[in-house]
C-alpha cells in the first residue's frame, strides 16, 4: 500500500552536544539517544508502542550497542513489537535515517516513525593492531607452556601500540588522507586565507552565542548525568573566541604550510538528535502538531580528496529536480566540518568555472547569501557527533524557518569517502504551528 501523501515532521529533540575532553564522556551513545528519545516522547499524545517503527544513524555504536536503533527503541519502552534498526552513512547517517523513514512513510509501510542519529565520539575504541590479534589468536592455539613462553619471547615494544579509532575512521582508505587533508586540498584549491577561514570560524561561535542568548535553541533537552552532573548548552561555544586567539593556534594536519587548525575546524562531540515522522492520516487522527514536512532528499558522490564539495553536488541535483534557484531557499543549513569546506563550497556554487566543468552548467549555481547560512551558528561552535549531525542540521533548520516565519529550506552536509547529502524541507503557512485539525 502506497502512501502518496506529505511526510510531516511532527517534533523533534536533541541534547546538548557534548565536547570530548580526551577521556570517555559521561554518557555512551544509547544514553544520548535515549535521553533525547524520552524527552521527546514524553511530551506527545501516544505511547511509544504506537511508534511503527525506530531508525537511528550511527556511525561507531560500542561492541555491545550494535544496531542501537533496538537498543534504543527498548530502554525507551517501545516494547519487542516495534522493529528497530541502524544505518550507516559516515557524516550523513542521521539525514540518511530521516529519509529512510519519510521514504518508508510514503511507500506505506509505516505512519509514525522516530528517526534521527546519535554518536559517542569520546567512547571511540582504542584498538590492537593485526600483528598482536595474530598474536593473541596463537596465544589462544598454543597447547604448551612452551609454546607460550616462545611467543611472549618474541614480543616487542611494536606489538603493544594501540591503533586509535577515531583517527582511523576519519581516514579514507582509498586516498589515505584524513578529513582534516581533504579540507586543506580545498583551501589550496579555491585560494582561501588562514584569515578567511578563522572569521568564519569566529562568526560560527559568535551567531551561536546569540542564539543560546536569546532562547532560539529550544529544540535542546537537558541531560542528566549519573554522578549529578547536569548539561543544558552545547559544551564547544567558545564566547571569548576572538581573531588573536584563533590566529595563535597552530595548523594541525599540515604543520609546516597548513591552514586547518583545531579552531576552524567542527568539534568532536557526543550528542544525539531525534524527530518523529508522521504520514497525514497519523497527524490527522492524533491531532499531532506539525513543524514542517520533508520534500525531498538527494545524494551525490565526488573524489574523495574533495569530499568537502559534496553538497554543492547534491544541492545542485535537489534544485535541478525542484525547478528551484539558489534565491528561492529562505534559509539554509550546511555543516561545519570545516570553515575551509564551508567557505569552499560558496565559492564553487558561484563559480561559473567550476560549475560548468564538475556540474555541467551553462550558468553557476549563484550566491547564497551568508546572512541566510547557518544563522545560528554551527559544527564549529557546537560540534559534529557524524551520526547525529545530519539529523540535527534539519531538527534546527526547521526550527529556523518556524522563527523567521519562513517557508522554504534546504540542509546539507559533505559525507567522508567522497558524497554529499541535500535535504529540502518546508513550512507552507503560518498554521504549520496549530493543530493539524485547527
């Protein structure tokens, strides 16, 4: 059975997004996505056994967190009736979680899905290299004391280096460069300032600042920790960010000509964003409020070296496919990876160079206007937890048009290993924020 109807976003959650300080956070990623998950639950008009169906992006769940989607649906008494499972797009995770459920919502396979991502970046696993698995596994085979003592004879200092996990997953392995690379390879490609890069990164902390100032981030639920602690603000502001203090940091993926420093460059975070989807009939019966609607969801694959450029590739499939323009999107969101792929995509967009050689237009894509980018801030004030961030720039951009009093916005993100995601949303009317029968 098909359902050809909107998919309405009926609300959404997330928690503050936490900084990883070089040791374990206090909260694993299910905790993340089950205190996001409770309080949004909390808060609507059925049970969370009605939900159809859980689907979560995650890109690093722990060994016993695996397909966190049910681990999560359980602990939030979604009971063993509702199926609950992961998906797995680097970076874009949590958008690939949205569109998996708003597609199965219009096929009609379900008409009430909780959706979004999640990631523990500071509980990342530190690992054995292969030499030492290999060496444990004949440890294991050995059948005498003899035989033992051979093998502890032959280790060496080499054996017990540790391979850190979050450094080898932000590491392609088919170009064998980390993110933080691919980022300098646009800076150099598009000419951009060390200067241009730090005042975009400062503006990022600045927009934040007077976002949490003045209560625009009310998509934010507390989080409460074991041992008392309690969270109620993205960790990663920095409002004594300043020019002299963003231009003392040093480059940190290329020491001796980089432009990429740990000042301009996303956070790495714990955090978690959830939102319920809904088909009509759903919103209709329950009498759910709507804070908008998904229109569509496109992908795009580029080089890996680029992989920063991915949304200029699938903005320009989603406006190409909608008949649209730069100018019709009220407001966008694209995720700070990076102040260099942020900035580098703006001028690719408005490259005609560019554009006519890698998109294969006759006239570039246009200006996006910076005062419609990222309005309150983004991934380098805040942080950008991979399986989450892509669930949270639409949780927000959502939000944004709902404050403004807008219609129309477009979410965006580049993904590691070379893609890009677009997701177009909207808010036709002013009685989006009414019930849906008012």
């Amino acid at each position: 059975m098909s359902s050809a109807g909107p998919v309405y976003v009926v609300d959404g959650n997330r928690t503050p997004f936490l900084k990883a300080a070089g040791q374990p956070g206090p909260f694993r990623a299910a905790d993340l996505a089950v205190a996001a998950g409770r309080t949004l639950l909390a808060r609507q008009p059925f049970a969370p056994e009605d939900l159809s169906e859980v689907i979560l992006g995650c890109v690093i769940p722990s060994p016993d967190e695996v397909n966190i989607a049910r681990v999560v649906s359980q602990r939030l008494g979604c009971g063993i009736k509702v199926p609950a499972w992961t998906v797995q797009r680097n970076c874009g995770s949590g958008m690939q979680a949205l569109e998996t459920a708003a597609d199965r919502i219009r096929a009609g396979h379900s008409s009430l899905v909780l959706a979004g991502g999640v990631e523990a970046m500071s509980h990342a696993p530190v690992l054995l290299s292969q030499e030492m698995v290999g060496r444990l596994g004949a440890w294991n085979r050995a059948k005498s004391i003899k035989a033992r003592l051979r093998l502890l004879a032959g280790l060496r200092p080499r054996h017990f280096r540790l391979v850190i996990g979050l450094l080898q997953g932000l590491t392609d392995p088919v170009v064998q460069l980390n993110m933080g690379q691919t980022a300098e390879n646009l800076a150099e490609m598009f000419g951009l300032t060390r200067e241009e890069m730090d005042g975009y990164a400062l503006r990022s902390h600045q927009r934040l600042a007077a976002a949490s100032d003045q209560g625009r981030m009310e998509e934010i639920a507390p989080l409460y920790a074991a041992d008392g602690r309690y969270f109620t603000e993205d960790e990663g502001l920095r409002r004594d960010a300043s020019p002299d203090k963003l231009a003392r940091l040093q480059p940190a993926f290329d020491r001796k000509f980089g432009r990429i420093t740990a000042g301009n460059s996303a956070q790495v975070t714990d955090g978690a964003a959830l939102l319920l989807l809904a088909d009509a009939a759903t919103v209709d019966r329950l009498r759910l409020p709507i804070l908008g609607w998904i229109e569509e969801t496109r992908w795009a694959g580029i080089a890996p070296e680029h992989m920063g450029l991915g949304p200029v590739h699938a903005v320009e499939a989603l406006l190409r496919d909608r008949n649209l323009r730069v100018e019709d999107i009220d407001y966008w969101e694209l995720n700070e990876a990076f102040a260099a792929q942020v900035l580098a995509c703006l001028k690719a967009m408005a490259d005609p160079a560019y554009c006519a050689t890698h998109l294969h237009r006759e006239q570039p894509l246009g200006h996006l206007d910076p005062d419609r980018l990222n309005v309150d801030g983004g991934a380098i004030a805040l942080g950008h937890p991979v399986g989450a961030s892509g669930a949270r720039i639409v949780l927000h951009l959502l939000h944004v048009l709902k404050q403004r009093k807008a219609t129309r916005g477009i979410a965006t993100l580049c993904i590691g290993g070379g893609q890009g995601g677009a997701m177009l949303v909207s808010r036709p009317n002013s009685t989006m924020d009414s019930n849906a029968k008012d």
